[in-house]
C-alpha cells in the first residue's frame, strides 16, 4: 500500500513537472520578444517575401496577429521558410513557435505527430492545372498524363485514391520541394499540376503567360488549412485558438482595423467583450484583456486579411466561397467571446 502511494506520488510528481516544462511557450516567446513562425518557401498570398525580405499572406497574417496579441507589436515575428518533409520535425523540435504553413488538418497528422490544429484559415480542396491548349476540359480526361506531385503532403494519396476510384491510369513525377514542382511543370516534364486549388492560383499567378494555365473545374478532396501548435502547453494552444477565433468575431461584428479606436464606445456586449471593455478574457490566457483589440488594431479581421492578400481584387483572385462567414453562405463561424 504504501509502495503504491509513493509511486502514485512520484507519478503525480513527474506528471506537474512535465506540465509546467511543456507549457512555457509564451514565457520563451516574451523572453526572445518575438515568435517564430513556420512558413512556406513562397506561396502567394499565403506566406511569401518581397525583394526585401518583408513577408506577407494570409498564413503571416495569422502569425502577426498572435505578435499583436502578446507585445501590441505585429512586427515581432521571425519567419522559418520550410519544405513540406521539415515543417512537423521543426515544430515538434521547438524550432518554430507557430506552424502557419498550407497545412492540411487530418486526423493522423493531429493524433500521431504531437501537434494540435488550432483553426481553419483557409478552406481548400486539391484540383488540377493544365495547359490551355492542350485542351482538356476535365480532370476526366487525365488518364495516362503525367502528374507532378510534392511529396509528403496530402496531395500524393488523394490524386492516388482520385485515379484508382475513376479507373484511370497516370504516371507521378514527385519532387521533395513545391518550387521543383512548379518548375517541372513550367519546363513541360509533366502534363499536370495538381496540389490545393488555391496554391495552384497563387503559382499560376506568378507565370509569365498565366492565362496560358487553367484550373480544372474538379475538386477531389477537402483541405482544411490552418496553424498548429506543439501538444501539451494548453495556454499557447488557447492563444493561438482564440485569435483565430478574434479574427473572425470580429468580422461578424463589424469591427475593422479603421474603426476598433471608435468601436471602444460601442454598446454592443458582443464588441464590448471582444475590444476588453468588459470582462476577463484575456487573463485566463495569459494575455493583457485588450488582447484583440491588438490584434484588430495591427492586423485587422479575418476578411480584411482575406481580401488584402488571395481576393477577387488581388493578382491570385480568389472567390470567399466557403471561406465566406456562416452567415454569408460559407462556413466560416466563431465561437463567442464570452
């Protein structure tokens, strides 16, 4: 009796030192004084640098918002370019803060790697891009094609699962990085481009000749994208939710980046609790009760993000469609602050 006790002791013991030794990101992230954000090597309106260096994208967007939050500062954030086979080790390795990566949420990447999806920024579905004058109307009429495809990615076993269901037969040419993919494409070793239908915009936005490339009209899989964080540190993980969350609450409430300084002095309870005015919601996390304010104040909401960086007026010209708020038509919906 007494051996079992000392164990349970010993066990209990053990289990709050792993806690508190897992739950230090936001300790580590104040001490450096910025986070470190995986992203890609360079997608369009995703996570991409300028000739200076500068990165911008919907996915940056989400890891400066989480910067606001913490130091009011959307600046402190260091971006970590990473391939599709670096990006899990070099977040379960501590090596980035944030994984904001054209990430695919699945359930054996959010049960067997360590790691936790902390949203959907970017509802997608994998298509196919094709040359215009080859003059194929279909992803139907693929059979025999060429495909390039970036390995370890969603993309492999759904154009496998998509060509064996229709009976068709296809030859896949895989590449370990996205730009040898496009590159192979580009130079003709393949028929067929085939990865999440918003990469496939944003690359065919940077073509010399884009209207030369079209998008098949199929979608054949679900692509929930969104930032992860490490398992087992629970106030990084709410941090990294709820600004989500702020993003898009925020645009349901109308606040934008022009008017959160005039929205302090609404009388909506909703606004009232998401701007700080009223409540404590932002203590339970570890953050200052004006957390989203911050955010809405550097960054702005979700649909501002998504127009600035992948909408219909922008080079990449996407369509909100399911990425719309529920109450548009999509599914895009936040859980109350409150």
């Amino acid at each position: 009796m007494q051996k079992t006790l000392v164990t349970f002791a010993v066990a209990a013991t053990l289990g709050l030192g792993a806690t508190a030794a897992q739950a230090a990101t936001l300790d580590d992230v104040k001490a450096k004084d910025y986070v470190q954000c995986g992203v890609t090597g360079g997608v369009p309106g995703f996570s991409a640098p300028d000739a200076n260096n500068v990165w911008s994208g919907l996915e940056v967007d989400f890891c400066r918002a989480i910067a606001a939050a913490i130091f009011d500062d959307a600046d402190k954030v260091r971006f970590t370019p990473l391939t599709s086979q670096e990006r899990f080790a070099a977040l379960s390795a501590g090596e980035i803060d944030i994984l904001s990566r054209t990430t695919t949420w699945t359930m054996s990447r959010d049960t067997d790697l360590g790691i936790t999806f902390a949203g959907v920024m970017y509802y997608d579905g994998q298509g196919f891009m094709v040359r215009e004058a080859d003059g194929i109307a279909s992803a139907k009429d693929l059979s025999g094609a060429a495909i390039c495809i970036e390995s370890g990615t969603t993309t492999e076993l759904n154009a496998a699962d998509y060509f064996e269901t229709n009976g068709l037969e296809y030859s896949p040419v895989v590449f370990t990085d996205q730009d040898e993919v496009v590159k192979a494409f580009e130079d003709g070793r393949c028929d067929v481009y085939t990865t999440d239908a918003s990469a496939l915009a944003a690359e065919r936005s940077k073509f010399a000749n884009p209207d030369e490339y079209i998008i098949l009209p199929e979608i054949i899989s679900k692509e929930p994208l969104g930032p992860s964080v490490r398992q087992g540190d629970d106030q990084w993980f709410y941090i990294n939710r709820w600004t989500y969350y702020a993003l898009l609450e925020a645009e349901e409430l109308g606040v934008t980046q022009a008017n959160v300084d005039e929205m302090l002095g609404s009388d909506n309870p909703s606004i009232k609790r998401l701007l700080g005015v009223e409540g404590e919601f932002g203590t339970p996390i570890g953050l200052t009760n004006d957390w989203a304010y911050r955010i809405i104040k550097h960054v702005g909401n979700y649909g501002e993000s998504f127009d600035r960086h992948v909408g219909p007026n922008t080079e990449i010209g996407l369509e909100r469609g399911l990425n719309a708020l529920w109450s548009d038509g999509g599914i895009q919906y936040s859980m109350p602050i409150r």
